[in-house]
C-alpha cells in the first residue's frame, strides 16, 4: 500500500469523526470527536509529506483535548504561538500560511465559550483548510472538509436558525 492511499484511507475515517462532531450540542463531546479527527489528520498530511498540516493538526490535537477542560485565553494564546512557530520553521509557502490561518481561527474557536461563535469560526477556519487541500491535491481531505462544512451547517441550522423560525405547520 502506498503512502498516499494509507493518507487516503486514514481521511476517510476522519470523517466519520468529524460528521458526528457538529450533531452534538455538549461542547466536550463535540471537541472529543475533533480530537479524534485531527489524530488521524495529521498523520494523514505527514504521509503526504506535508509537515506544517502535519504540525497544525498535532497541535490541533492537543488543543481540542485542552479546550474540553478549559476556555482559557492563555491556552489559546499558546496553541496560536505554537501554530506560528510550527509555520515558521515548516514553511512552504501559501500552504503554510492556508493551513496556519485555518488553525489560528480554529484555535479561537476551540476556546470560545459560546457554541454559535465555535461553529461560525469553525466554517471560516474550514474554507481555508478546504483551500489548502485541493492545492496539495488531496482529494479525501477536501472531501473531509466539505463534509465537515455541511455537518456544521446542519448543526447550525437545527440549533440556532430552526428554532428561531418557530414551529412549521403541515397542512
């Protein structure tokens, strides 16, 4: 087996993870089932040989196990300063700098004591990682990412827009 379908492969269990991530309301069980995802991810982006992914997933990792237990702002200012420094000496160019803001925002997010804000930096952090992925052509993380974009937005969309349009009447 080759080292781009092992990648592959592993993706493709990360998603199982990261669609049941966003169905959860309970913050820690959401951050678990990313932990878990990111596991799998970053050992996905070493197989690509894709050190700073690689390294913000690893760092990813550690995070969402931190922010199960915390929202501290000094934690969250630590897992930027290790994605920054993580970039700085795995740099690549744009890729570095796709897979570095994604997760600088993801870190926010992580901390964030509020679910909708969590989820919406989520989605931005989840465009530039869906960026990143199609310009180091792996197709099962891009499928990662869409499929993770769609679960947040239907999670959004059962626990902040339905309930704010009220009950919906069938005939």
């Amino acid at each position: 087996m080759t080292d781009f379908l092992l990648s592959q492969i592993l993706a493709g269990i990360a998603i199982c993870f990261d669609m049941l991530s966003f169905q959860f309301k309970d913050r820690k069980k959401l951050l678990g089932c990313l932990f878990c995802a990111c596991i799998l991810l970053s050992t996905h982006f070493a197989l690509l040989e894709q050190w700073t992914a690689a390294g913000m997933l690893l760092i990813s990792t550690c995070r969402y196990f931190t922010s199960i237990f915390t929202t501290s702002k000094k934690a969250a200012a630590v897992f930027i300063v290790a994605s920054l420094t993580t970039t700085f000496f795995t740099f690549n160019g744009i890729t570095s700098v796709l897979s570095c803001s994604a997760s600088v925002l993801q870190t926010t997010a992580a901390f964030n004591k509020n679910d909708k804000t969590l989820r919406l930096l989520m989605m931005a952090g989840i465009c530039l990682w869906i960026t990143h992925n199609t310009l180091v052509q792996s197709p099962m993380a891009v499928v990662v990412e869409v499929l993770f974009m769609a679960s947040n937005l239907v999670g959004f969309y059962r626990y902040y827009l339905r309930p704010a349009l009220g009950p919906v009447d069938v005939l």
